[in-house]
C-alpha cells in the first residue's frame, strides 16, 4: 500500500479570498515504511504573505520572489500523488487549497480525481475524545519527537506526522525483522520459522467440577430466560 503524508503552508486562511500555497511537502509510505521519496517544493504564490502567516511559517515574500509557480510543478506533483492514500492532519484546509491551485490549471481534476484523503485529525478525535488533538498535542501523546518544530514546515510537518501516524495507527505491521524472512517460499515453509511437532505433547485436561457445571447451567437458564428463545448450547 502506497500512502503519501502531505502537509502545506499558504499565504493565509481562505482558499475563496485568493490566498495560496507557498509550500508542499510530501513522505512517501510504501506497506508502512518511510521510503525517503519525499516531494518538497517551494512556491511563488503571485501575492503578499498575511503577517500572521508568516508569524506561523516564517516564509516571507522575499525568499519566494525566485520560487516557480503552481502551473511549473502540477503535473510533477500529480505524477507523485496519483493513486496513493493521501494522509493529511485537518485534511479540509490543505484539499481546499490544493484545489484552488488545481482550479487555476486547465485540465486538471480536483485532488479527489487522484487519490483518497484520510484525515489524521478526525482520527485522533475518534481515539482521543475531549482531548486536545494538534499535532504537537499528538507528539506528546506519543512520544515523538518535535524539538525541531519552531515553526511551521510543511515537509517537516509531514515527516513529524508520519511518525505520528505510524504509532497511533500502531507502528510497523511487519513482526519480522528481517523482511526475506517473511517471504514464502516454493514448498509452503518460511525461512527461519521452525515448525514445533505437537504429536508428542501431552496436554492436562481439567474437567469442570459439579459447582462450576452447576453455575453454567444457571447462566444458560438466565440467558434462555432474557433472549425469549433456545440457548445454542443447548441444541445437541
């Protein structure tokens, strides 16, 4: 399974009053593993930064002013994302500006025509009920490191979140330490896996005693009683 973590940074809050991205950053996952293929670009957003936004990033007008527009890198970006899972925190800000851009391109479909979006946030709501769910919130919770995050940057907000992803959603899915350990082989058997003869192990059998027969039948008759009907275990 192939997932990209995706974060932004843009010239302000409203996609609808003509503000931009100024900044992509993608981690690339293949079956859970961070690959190192990530996506950064920087962007000329054709507009000033709102200084509360730049409070925020730290990006100003004068580091974009050489940086290429939108329309330079659509196509390389579409390429990277299309037909991955896209995992993005508060995944409704940055869609909505990446559709704003993809509508300025003629040609291109909105981001939902590419891939799947799943939004850490309502994730981490669902976990986490009545607690606070940023993503600093979420590395405390889980121990990540985010010592580096003085400001906000999209491509080390989406390596933090990666990490963030990976222990909420229960770290690595792969027991083995070795990764050809795991692959099957030709005759059924796997390397490194020894098979445990059980013919010669005798298992001690405990048969329940007149008491504990005794209080199984009642809980069967409290069940029959509140379903209004038989009780399996009684079928045979």
């Amino acid at each position: 399974m192939r997932q990209i973590v995706l974060d932004t940074e843009t010239t302000g809050l409203e996609p609808e009053q003509g503000h931009r991205v100024i900044e992509i950053g993608c981690v690339e996952l293949v079956e859970r593993r961070v690959t190192g293929n990530d996506f950064h670009v920087y962007l000329q957003p054709d507009r000033e930064i709102d200084a509360a936004a730049i409070e925020v990033h730290g990006i100003s007008n004068e580091f974009l002013a050489d940086k290429p527009r939108f329309e330079d890198v659509a196509a390389d970006l579409i390429g990277y994302l299309e037909g991955a899972e896209l995992i993005i925190h508060n995944a409704p800000f940055d869609v909505g500006f990446l559709n704003a851009e993809l509508a300025r391109v003629s040609g291109l479909r909105t981001l939902d025509g590419y891939c799947s979006v799943l939004d850490t946030l309502v994730m981490a709501r669902t976990k986490h009920p009545g607690q606070r769910n940023s993503l600093d919130a979420l590395c405390g919770r889980y121990e990540v490191d985010n010592s580096r995050r003085d400001k906000h940057g999209a491509l080390l907000d989406a390596q933090i979140l990666a990490d963030v992803y990976l222990a909420m959603t229960g770290g690595q899915t792969l027991l083995s330490l070795d990764e050809e350990s795991a692959q099957t082989q030709p005759d059924g058997s796997r390397p490194g896996i020894r098979r445990v003869d059980r013919t010669a192990i005798s298992l001690s059998v405990l048969p329940a005693n007149a008491e504990e027969c005794a209080a199984h039948e009642q809980r069967l008759d409290a069940i029959e009683q509140a379903s209004g009907g038989s009780v399996v275990w009684r079928r045979d």
